[in-house]
C-alpha cells in the first residue's frame, strides 16, 4: 500500500473539510477569501493557523451577559429605558435626521439614548490623568476601572496607590485588566493591592493550552466609571507613552483622544463593567441602585446627548461597525475620521465613496510614524480607491496620532476604542460613546483641524505613481488584513 498517498487522500478529504467549515462559519468574503488561500497555498499550517484565530466563538456563545437573574425586574429596566429613549428621541433637543442610527444601538445593544449629560473632550494623556485622578479622589461609593494597557510606571502607579488608598477609606474598587494588553501587571503588585481591598480580576485569562484563540479575542475597552455618576470613555490607555509632559522630552509626541461623561450616560458604561467584571471575576455584581443611582426616567430632557455603543464576540451583530456605516449614511456635508489603523474593508470603503461622489466633504487623518508596518501597508491598498474618487487622506507628522473619532456635519461625533480595522470590528471587546449635539462636535473638529496643520495630504497622483512592488505589497498585504 501507498502510505503516502492514503496520506495525502486524508489530507486532502480534511482540507476540504476545513474549507467548507470556513465558508459556512465565516461572515466577511474578504475573511473568508483569506483563509482559503491561506490553507490552500500553506498545507498544515494555515489549517491550524485558522483553528488557532479562524473559530467563530460569538456563534459559540463564548461569553454569555446574563447579569440580572430575574428575567421580570430585567423587562421592567428594559422597557423604563426604552421609555426614556423614546422621550429624547422625540425632542426639541434631539435632530431626527439620527434617529435611525439611534434605535438601531438601542435595538441592537440594549443602550439608552441619554440626556442631561455634561461631556468634557480630553486631548491627550497630560489632560486626562489629572483629571481623571481628581474624579477618583472625590469617589464616594465606588470605583470600576476597565482597561485593555496598564502600564506599572509613573501614571499607572500613581493611580493605584489612589485605588489602595480609596479602598483603605471603604469604598469598593474593582480593576478589570486585560491579561494581554496589561501583562507587565505581576503578582506582587496585585497582592499589594489585594491586602488594600483592591478587587482585580484579568479579562480572558490567557493560559498555554489555547494561548492563540484567547489571544485573538481581547478586551479593548478603557471604561472607567465612578459612584454611578462620572464616567470615561475613549482611546487612552493607563500608560507613560500616552503622555507628553514626562521624561525624556525626545520620546515620540502621543495623539489621543478621550471623554469624561457626568449624567445618565454613565449607565451603560456601568453596566458594561458590571458585564465583563460577572464574566472574569468570581465575584457577581446584582444590577441595583447602589450601582445605578440614577433615574432618568423621571428627568427632563436638557444638557448633551449620548448613547453608548459597545460590540465584540458576545454581540449578536458587529454594531460598532453598522453603527458607523449608519453614521456615514446620514453625511449631508462633511465627515471628518481620525484612525490610527485604518483599515476599513470593502463595506466601509463603498460606504465613504458613496459619500464623497455625493458631494459631502470626507476627511481622514491617518498616521505618518506607524507602530505596525503591516497594519500601514495593508491600510496604504484602500487609499489610491478613496482618492481617486475624491476622498481626502491627511498623514500626521507631529508624532504618531492614536485617537479613533468621528464627526459627521454639525450635529454627531463618536469618540472611543475602536479602529476601523477588522479585529475593532469582529474580535476585540470595543466601546465607542455617540454624542448628538452641536457643542462636543464643534469641539472635535477644532481638535481636528488642528491636527490637519499638523499634517501632510496625500495628493492622488503623486500616490499613484510609487513603484509598482510596493503597490503589488501592500495588495498582498491587504489579503492578510483580517488577520493583522
């Protein structure tokens, strides 16, 4: 008998196998295309390549939101929510040409569209720590901070000697870290904080026997929230490198963008914590006013508008990213789109051209220092499409630019954690705040103009007359930018 060929009948009976398993299980075209090639052309490993990062685990149900036991109370703050969201949506103060992107995050997440807010934008890290220490000296009750990078340096040090030393006065803290994105977190410093009455718990434990699915599957959020109350969304990490006013002065200049949110909008942000924290910890949060202080089903509508949208592996539907094609859908005049890895994918790609041949401004400020040479030549295959049809594509030069934002004419900004790449999209754990009034987005297109002077344009044909190779690269590249 023929060894080698039974062998390579049952390879290839298996491969075929795995093919199928990718075409079924798999949503993106593009996605799919890629594993198919990858398996095709790398016999074995792009078989355990797509085992190790391929599997679908929100159709597994990897992770369940179960955080209120009793189904009755749980309908009863559904439909209070859905209550007020109908009261904002229906006035003076809320523009109805969002209306649809509005209900569709609350269908689709669950999340009030809030009023009475007040919003306070935060350019960088040197902003926001100060600030965010002072909201954590003044905590009252309780601290819940969520992040995907801690980093045990000045900023990160000092933050939790502030936890330690809330949580000596008596007030319940609780940090949720990403195993990945925060692994320079040891032990040490976490019985340190234990002894103080810091609660921790790691997001998605990473351990030797599935350390590539877990890997792929990440917690990306930066929450934090305060006594129910106060709250802070957006794209800074707890780290040094977020900050431009420490030592050395040479160090690479940092562009972020963050949110400090007072009001009813720190709902969800709650109960996004509440969520992960049920999921990683072995403690169970009970949804309860000690938690959720607020009513709003009582109040008058007045201040800013926001809601929250968060998607990832547990989420029925990618709604970040049909929350942002929505979005776009509704540009009249401008939209302005800052994103250090932009790699929008065919849909989103349509999505602006579609805008831009209709007239609407679009404007989209990408990184000219990269920290990833992949992510950029995948990123540098759209741009000869979106400038060839009149989109408008701004590289920064100042250091390297780390905000993911969006505004949309005058009346829709969105700020948070996500990029607009495939993993933001379909893998990580992501958390965007949407605001629907004129004030913050007025505010954010200062801010990206300013970072427009900063920058250089890429002119359409200078870009299409690079060599060649690269473009056949970044091409390449691009097949593989489901993966990066």
């Amino acid at each position: 008998m023929d060894w080698i060929a039974v062998l390579q009948l049952i390879y290839f009976v298996f491969m075929l196998f795995v093919l199928l398993r990718v075409l079924y299980d798999t949503r993106s075209g593009s996605k799919t295309l890629a594993y198919v090639l990858f398996i095709v052309f790398f016999p074995i490993v792009g078989i355990l390549f797509y085992f190790s990062f391929g599997v679908n685990y929100r159709k597994r149900k990897m992770y369940s939101k179960k955080i209120i036991a009793d189904e009755n109370i749980r309908h009863q703050i559904q439909q209070g929510v859905g209550n007020y969201t109908n009261s904002v949506l229906n006035s003076n103060f809320f523009d109805n040409k969002y209306r649809n992107l509005a209900q569709f995050i609350g269908n689709s997440n669950d999340s009030p569209l809030t009023a009475n807010n007040t919003v306070k934008l935060l350019i960088n890290g040197e902003q926001k720590f100060p600030i965010v220490l002072q909201a954590l000296a003044q905590a009252k009750y309780h601290i819940h901070l969520e992040y995907y990078i801690y980093e045990n340096d000045i900023t990160g040090n000092s933050i939790i000697e502030l936890l330690i030393e809330k949580a000596k006065q008596g007030l319940e803290v609780r940090f949720l870290y990403d195993d990945f994105g925060s692994h320079r977190i040891d032990k040490a410093l976490l019985k340190i904080m234990a002894d103080a009455g810091v609660k921790t718990a790691p997001f998605y434990k990473i351990r030797w026997y599935s350390f590539a699915s877990q890997l792929n599957y990440r917690n990306h959020r930066k929450i934090i929230v305060i006594d129910g109350d106060t709250s802070f969304v957006g794209g800074i990490n707890i780290s040094d490198k977020y900050r431009n006013d420490l030592e050395p002065k040479n160090k690479l200049f940092w562009r972020d963008s963050h949110l400090m949110l007072k009001g009813n909008a720190s709902f969800y942000l709650q109960y996004l914590f509440m969520c992960d924290w049920n999921f990683c910890s072995k403690e169970k949060l009970n949804f309860g006013a000690d938690y959720f202080p607020q009513n709003p089903t009582d109040q008058i509508i007045e201040g800013e508008i926001v809601q929250i949208a968060s998607s990832g592996p547990d989420s029925k539907l990618p709604v970040i990213f049909y929350s942002l094609m929505e979005a776009i859908g509704t540009a009249k005049n401008s939209i302005c789109i800052t994103s250090p890895y932009f790699i929008p994918g065919e849909s989103l790609m349509d999505a602006l051209i579609i805008a831009a041949t209709s007239g609407v401004s679009v404007k989209i400020l990408v990184p000219g220092i990269s920290d990833s040479k992949m992510a950029n030549a995948a990123a540098h295959s759209y741009y000869t499409e979106l400038l060839q049809q009149g989109v408008r594509i701004f590289k920064y030069q100042k250091g390297f630019i780390h905000a993911k934002t969006m505004t949309v004419d005058d009346g829709l900004a969105i700020v948070g954690s996500a990029n607009m790449d495939y993993r933001s999209f379909d893998l990580n754990f992501e958390v965007n705040a949407v605001l629907y009034r004129e004030k913050i987005n007025g505010q954010m297109r200062e801010a990206f103009d300013n970072d427009l002077l900063e920058a250089v344009e890429i002119k359409a044909d200078e870009w299409l007359k690079r060599p060649k190779y690269v473009q056949l690269w970044e091409k390449f590249v691009r097949l593989l930018s489901p993966f990066l």
